[in-house]
C-alpha cells in the first residue's frame, strides 16, 4: 500500500518476508512471522509487529501519546523487564490515518530501547 500525502513525503507498508524478533534480557518480546515493514520518507525502516506475536504481558501502557501529521495518533508502551522498566519502549498507531491502516493495531519497538531486533530468513 503507498501513500502520497504530498509530492515530497511517501509511506509504504509492505508485508515483511522474514522473521522479527525483539529481544530484551535475554527474553524474547516479540517473534513473529507476520510483521510489515514501514518505510516513510527521511526516516529508518521499522518493524510493525501483529499483537498475538507479542508478548502483551511485558508491556504496560504509558500516558504519553504523540501526533504524526500522516499517520496519526501513536500511543506508547513501557517494557517490564526482571531488571526494571524500560520507558516507552514501544508504540502503536490504534485507529491510524487513511494512508497507514495497515499497521492499525500493531507495534513497534525502539531499536535503541532494547537489546535486539532481529530480522533473519
């Protein structure tokens, strides 16, 4: 699915091929076989996970939320970890705009906020 909100910004969603896991502690977060590839224009690639391949119970909801102008409104997650938690470790885009339906419902973790984030065949 592409988007061209204007000539200059252009989203694609893609179905992802491979398999994704999100690592933290030595415990796997997320590992699925299902995730879809965001690409947006002046920004990384990442990783949208379908919440069944997600480990729901390490993730609490945080009170902080964010707009983006083209995809929407994002919500944030803390990671609960044996070692602490990990501040807004993960986001989701829950009713997103018209141009990125498809990650509604799924998420992304910050690379830099966890261990790993793996793609492998």
């Amino acid at each position: 699915m592409a988007v061209e909100p204007d000539a200059a910004h252009r989203i694609d969603i893609v179905a992802n091929r491979h398999r994704v896991r999100v690592i933290h502690g030595g415990i796997t977060i997320a590992d699925t076989l299902r995730a879809v590839t965001l690409c947006e224009t002046g920004y990384p690639d990442v990783f949208y996970f379908p919440r069944p391949d997600v480990n729901m119970a390490r993730l609490e909801r945080s009170p902080r939320t964010s707009h983006c102008p083209y995809k929407g409104e994002a919500t944030y997650f803390h990671l609960r970890t044996e070692d602490g938690r990990v501040e807004d470790a993960a986001w989701s885009y829950e009713a997103p705009l018209d141009g990125a339906r498809g990650i509604e419902g799924y998420l992304a973790f910050y690379a830099s906020r966890v261990d790993r984030i793996d793609q492998t065949s």
